[in-house]
C-alpha cells in the first residue's frame, strides 16, 4: 500500500539500542562541588572584609579628624549686627538645673568655666543622634556613641549612617542621654579584626584588668570618669540582668551589685553601692552560643567645670 512503512523499517525501530549513557566520576563531582564552594566562600570573605575594611577606615578618620578638630579649636568670633539693621534678640530663657549647677560651681571658683566639649558638639554636627565620646583609656576603645528610639539600626549602620555589619557603639535606647541613669549601657560588636568593642574580652584576665580600670565618656557639658570593677559572661535569657533597668529602689539596686559581685570573674576592692552610677559595656561572646560579655564600671569622677588659663579658654573634649 502506498505510504505504509516497510516491516523492517517497523522492526528496526522497535529494536534499536539507545547510546549507552557516560558515567559521572563521583570525585571529579566532588572536587566540583569542593571547587564552587570554594568560590563562593570566597567571594562572601571578600564582601566581609570589603566591610570590616570600610568600617576600619570610616572610624580611622573619624577619630583622626575629631583629634585634629580638637586640637585645632578656637572660640568662635561673635558676628556684630550692622549698624543700619535690628540685630536679632532671642527671647530669654531659664537655664537648666545641671546649667545653674555648673554655673554656681564656676563662679564660686575664681579661674573655673562650665565645662563644654567642643569635641561631642563637632561630632553631632556629623549625626545629629551622636551623645558622647568613649575612651577605654590605653586601649584601641575610643570611638562616638550615639543613640536612636531602637537597639535594632546601629547593630547594622556605622556612625555615618552607613549599611555595614560592623556597626556602631551605641547607648542603650531605654538609657537617657546625659548618663544619669543608675546603669547606662553600651553596646558594640565583638569584632574578628580587634575593632569595635573586641578588646572587652581581655578584661577575662586580672591583669589586663588591673592595668585597664579607667574608662572615659565625654558630654557636651561634662566628662565622667568610670573605674572597671567587674565582668563576667551573661548567659541565654539572663542576658537582661545587665542592664537593671527595673531596679528603681535603693533595695533593688543593693540586690543588683551583689548579684554582679557574686558573677564577676575578675576581683576589685572598689567600693559600689546603691547611690552610685554604673557604666556598663556590652559585646557579644562570638561563640556558638548568643551569649553576652559584661563590662562593668563605677562613676568615681564627674567635670562639670575647665580651668581657664590667662591665655584663654580651653576646649574640652
């Protein structure tokens, strides 16, 4: 019949052999596999440290300019209003309670100025959530705090407000601004290239303790000085009893201390009680675990006012 296929064609389709398939070599699929891993892991440890190298540089010059700023400060010369205009009278107004201290303590004192940081006042021109200046005195801690209404933006952006894992050092949201809280806490990342809050984890040793006890934070208007007296590592749902934001009585802060105290790994003769102010420091453990490590320190001095040499006034920092 015309069109019909012949039986052999028929027969030879219904009996031909498929090619036989190539084997995949297991080790060449691993080394594969090894292969783009490789290039992937490296590819994220170059992201990191694309970051941590960003971050280094931005706190580098930051502190490099703040130092120059410092250095370099003069008074700001006062703009007279032309003759021919109505210069401008602001309303006045009454000064704060911490302003009539600092003013009384001046004036009762020949030579004593209101203590101002020029330093903190330049770094909020740069952000305007900027509070204070922290110095771990003879350690690489010296970088701005700052402060927003949540504990969240600062883990993740740098003091420029810029997206970066290394973050920032910031004052907890729940603490006031002027550190007049019983306990105000800081925050910083532990971070693997020794920035940041990193060298908190060397207050495990006495020695490094003993050798580090003064810690520095610097206000627009006063310098308190703090002296290490405990650290310990706070462990899973505790971790909140660092921050002893519900210790609102005398009684309540006493049980506060002691249960530092009983915690610390360290020893200090430093006496603290229920009146004083704590300053407490906060970093990450980088183990497997969300642990937190735990600074402690106690409020010994507080500069409300400068010396004014003959020269003229001095800027704080």
């Amino acid at each position: 019949m015309k069109g019909k296929r012949p039986a052999t064609a028929m027969a030879y389709d219904d009996t031909r052999e498929s090619a036989p398939k190539k084997r995949v070599n297991p080790y060449r699929l691993a080394l594969l596999l090894l292969a783009v891993g490789f290039v992937i892991l490296s590819a994220v440890l170059l992201v990191k440290m694309a970051d941590y190298l960003s971050a280094q540089n931005e706190y580098a010059g930051l502190q490099a300019e703040s130092q120059a700023q410092e250095e370099n400060a003069a008074p700001a010369p006062i703009a007279e209003a032309p003759m021919d205009t109505e210069a401008f009278v602001p309303p006045p107004t009454q000064p704060s309670d911490r302003e009539k201290q600092a003013l009384d303590e001046s004036q009762a004192t020949p030579g004593l100025k209101p203590f101002s940081s020029g330093h903190v006042a330049w770094l909020s021109q740069k952000n305007s959530d900027a509070v204070a200046w922290l110095d771990v005195l003879d350690t690489a801690i010296q970088y701005p705090v700052v402060q927003t209404d949540n504990n969240e933006y600062y883990v993740t952006h740098t003091f420029q407000k810029k997206r970066n894992d290394s973050g920032a050092i910031f004052l907890d949201c729940w603490n006031g601004p002027d550190f007049s809280d019983f306990n105000a806490v800081i925050y910083g990342h532990n971070m693997k290239d020794g920035s940041m809050f990193h060298q908190l984890r060397q207050y495990e040793q006495q020695r490094f303790a003993d050798s580090h006890l003064d810690i520095q934070v610097t206000l627009s208007d006063r310098k308190l000085h703090y002296k290490v007296f405990a650290a310990y590592t706070s462990e899973g749902e505790e971790h909140a009893d660092f921050r002893g934001f519900d210790c609102q009585t005398e009684g309540e802060r006493s049980a506060f201390i002691r249960a530092v105290r009983k915690r610390t790994v360290i020893r200090s003769r430093l006496a603290v009680d229920r009146h004083d102010r704590i300053l407490t420091l906060v970093t990450c453990t980088s183990g497997t675990h969300s642990w937190f490590w735990v600074v402690h320190a106690v409020l010994v001095e507080e500069q409300t006012t400068v010396d004014e040499p003959p020269g003229g006034p001095v800027p704080g920092r």
